[in-house]
C-alpha cells in the first residue's frame, strides 16, 4: 500500500501524511506477534487503514484539513485511533478533507482538493474525500471517515465504495475535532459490506470519555453482513421514501435507484412506499444547527491553544492576536459558518431560526420512528447527482449543500445509515450509492440488507 501511495497519491491526493515508519513499525509488531506463536489480535490485524485528519493521533500531525492547525502534534489518541491499534491496524496515515469537515467536495481543504479515482477532474465528495478515495484508488484497504451531514456517505456514494454512518454515540467522539457535537460520528469506509462491519466492529462501543457515547452492546454487524452475504432478504420490509427523488435529481441516479428497488424487492425483501413529510426540511434545519454549534466550537482556535499564532510581535494586543489569527487560519466556508452560526444564535434570533431548527429536528425524529413501525430500512438514493467537477459549485454553496439532502435526516436522528456501491449511472458511467437507513442502534440491519445487495 506504501508503494501504491507513492505511485498514484501525485494524481490523486488522499493523503495529507504518510506515516510511513510508524506504519511498517506497526505492521512489524503484528508479524513479530504472530511469529512468537500468538494469534492475530483481531481479524483486521495487519491490514493498512487511512485515517480522516479529523481524528487525533499522538505523535502524527493533525491538520483537520486547516492551516489554523498546520504544524499541530497531538499529545494523545483519540479513542478511534487507539482502539485501532489496539487491533493491529496499520495505519497508513491522514486524509485529506474539508477544512473542519465542512464541506462535500473537500474542495475546502487548505491543502488543495482530492481527486476522484474515477476520473481525475471530478469530486471525491466530501468532507472525507480523501478517506474514500484512498480505498477506492487502493491506496488503502479500509478508512475512517466521519459524518456529520453525510461526509461518510457522499464521497462513499461518488466513489464506488461502502461508507457508514454509525449510530449516534455508537462510536466515541473523544479525540475526533469537533464540528457540530450532536451530529459528528465516526464511521467506517470500504470496498465491502463486510469489511466495513469488521472495522465498525472494532471502532464502536461504550467511551466513559465521551458523555454522548451510549452504554449498549454493539450491535451484531458482523453477523449481519454474514446473514446478508446469503443472499435472502424474505421477511425484512423496506420502505422507499417518497420525498426523495425528482426535481434536482440526475435520471441516471433514479434510474439506478429504481433498479436497485427491484433488486430488493427479487431478493426477497417487501418493498413499500414511506411518506416522510418533513424530510425536505432537514438540509435548512441543519445548516442551522450544525454552523451554531460549529460557530461554538471553533471558538477554541483562540491563537493561545494550538498552532496558528500571527502578529504575536509585541505590538499588538491578545485580542488583536486572536482576530489576526483567525483572519489568516480560517478558509472561506469556515468563516461563512461562523457567521451564519453566531447570527443564528444571537439574542433576538434564536427562537426564530435555531429554536425553530430544532422543533424541525424533533418532527425528522418523529417521521423516521413512525416509518420504523412499519418498515425494517428506508432506501434513497444517497445523493442527488453522481460527482461534479471539480470547480463547479465551488462558488454557488447552496449548490454544494444540496448535495447532502438524502443524507441529513439521518443526523438529525441520530439514526444509523450506508451508502453502498449501486453500480454505474447510465448518464456519465460514474459511481451511484444507494442509502440504507435504519433504526438507532439498529445498525445490524444495514449490514444485512447492504450485503445481500452488493
Ligand atoms: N457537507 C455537509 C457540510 O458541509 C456535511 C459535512 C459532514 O458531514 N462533515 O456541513
């Protein structure tokens, strides 16, 4: 994989550090483990990852994508990254994104873009571009990414690979950067259902370090992408939602979809049509929310803490410091966020757009529990369009968030979902997902479906 990374990350840019030595140390340690007579730690031992910058690894830069952090070493793991070498992971290095995982293109990276595998002048999606793309390219064998507004799932979707967003506190948020808290959640990326069980598997479980993390058993992912390898879905209903399709969505995409409805419906499974009428509120709702708890956290890159620290000369005062700092750190999309988050919050507006977002967000719950009373998964097409060229909504962002409308909702619940590979678009020859949305800690479910359908 080291090799290969050397060959094609020129073209494509997955990675914004190879961490060659620490890689070949851990993939030693595995070896040596073996060779003194002990069996692999876990199924997974050996096997080389990339990691989303977003994550914390001690010792190895993280960037999170913005020059506010350029220079930043970690003095800790987050407990993702712990919990991988734990498992003899080997990972390969960090991925490019999104400048603080805002975006759907990782245009936004202060680094310079990723590269789609597929074809060069095209998005990765995004923010986790990079992660995507590096399994896609075979740069690696399995990623991490995270998902806040579908940042798993859309550069799954636009790059032919499966991407998953756990349950909301399924997986420990301590030491991941933090976006927007009640939506961020660290997820796995693969080229299978099943490799992508076998990360979530090692990656999930109960965190005393992270207050939203919950305190149940893992689901049985594994297990479930076994079942569905089978082949047999008779007796799990899936419900289609209605509102996703039409107007802003490629015929290529709904044309994959409906293919992928049928292919369903010949495994077995019960297909029926779902209404979830406030669904079309949840992209407005979320660039609510999600910029007002960004505009929140992102006040901790103060020019004190971590890297970035300009005019720092004497002559200028602390507060001077912080807002030079900050002028200089932070890309566009950052500061549009910032902007729309404080006004969002401030006195006198908040009842109107981020009380009004989150009496939305109860509605979006309320729709997915009574679609769970009468189906198992709901199915869309994970994003709208197969992926744009690079430069083409860069400067037209309503443009840019249109591409999570399928994605959000899931968020907002804190609900479980996949994007897996659904063949080519017969528009453009490009990658199409279809999305799998299932109950919170329910996540099993998306693996017994998405294997029995890839
Ligand atoms: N594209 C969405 C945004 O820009 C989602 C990002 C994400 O999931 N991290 O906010």
């Amino acid at each position: 994989h080291l090799d290969r990374i050397t060959e094609v990350d020129d073209h494509i840019h997955a990675f914004l550090h190879v961490d060659t030595a620490g890689a070949l140390a851990a993939a030693k340690a595995v070896d040596e483990g073996i060779a003194g007579g002990n069996a692999p730690v876990s199924a997974l031992a050996g096997v080389p990852l990339a990691l989303k910058d977003v994550l914390t690894t001690e010792g190895v830069p993280t960037t999170c994508g913005s020059k506010t952090l350029e220079g930043w070493i970690p003095p800790y793991d987050a407990t993702v990254t712990r919990k991988l070498r734990e498992a003899g992971v080997v990972i390969l290095g960090k991925t490019n994104m999104d400048e603080f995982a805002m975006g759907s293109s990782t245009e936004n990276s202060a680094y310079g873009p990723t590269h789609n595998p597929w074809d060069h002048a095209r998005i990765p999606g995004g923010s986790g571009g990079g992660s995507s793309a590096s399994i896609a390219a075979f740069e690696a064998a399995i990623a991490i990414g995270t998902d806040t507004g579908g940042s798993i799932r859309q550069p799954g979707s636009v790059t032919g690979t499966v991407g998953v967003k756990p349950t909301y506190g399924g997986v420990s948020r301590y030491g991941l950067v933090a976006f927007s808290s009640s939506l961020d959640q660290a997820g796995p990326c693969a080229r299978t259902v099943l490799d992508a069980a076998l990360l979530h598997e090692v990656i999930a479980g109960h965190d005393p370090l992270d207050s939203t993390s919950i305190d149940a058993p893992v689901p049985p992912v594994v297990a479930a992408a076994r079942q569905g390898m089978t082949g047999d879905l008779k007796g799990v209903k899936v419900g289609v939602v209605k509102e996703f399709g039409g107007d802003g969505y490629q015929l290529g995409v709904e044309r994959s979809f409906q293919a992928a409805v049928e292919q369903l419906r010949a495994l077995g499974a019960e297909v029926v049509e779902v209404s979830c009428p406030h669904f079309v509120y949840a992209l407005p709702a979320y660039y609510l929310i999600a910029p007002s708890e960004a505009s929140s956290n992102l006040a901790r890159f103060d020019a004190m803490r971590y890297g970035l620290r300009v005019a720092d000369d004497g002559n200028h005062s602390a507060e001077e410091v912080m807002s030079l700092t900050r002028e200089k750190g932070f890309g566009a999309e950052v500061k549009r966020r910032i902007m729309l988050g404080t006004y969002a919050l401030s006195s006198g507006y908040y009842d109107a757009y981020y009380g009004s977002a989150q009496k939305v967000r109860t509605l979006i719950t309320r729709d997915f529990a009574a679609a769970f009373e009468k189906v198992d998964v709901l199915v869309s097409p994970t994003t709208p369009t197969t992926a744009f060229k690079i430069g083409e909504r860069v400067d037209d962002p309503m443009a840019m968030y249109l591409a999570d409308l399928c994605t959000i909702p899931s968020n907002l619940a804190g609900n479980a979902a996949m994007s897996v590979p659904s063949g080519l678009s017969d528009e453009d020859g490009l990658p199409v997902g279809l999305q799998i949305m299932a109950p919170a800690l329910a996540d099993d479910r998306l693996y017994r479906v998405g294997a029995a359908y890839e």
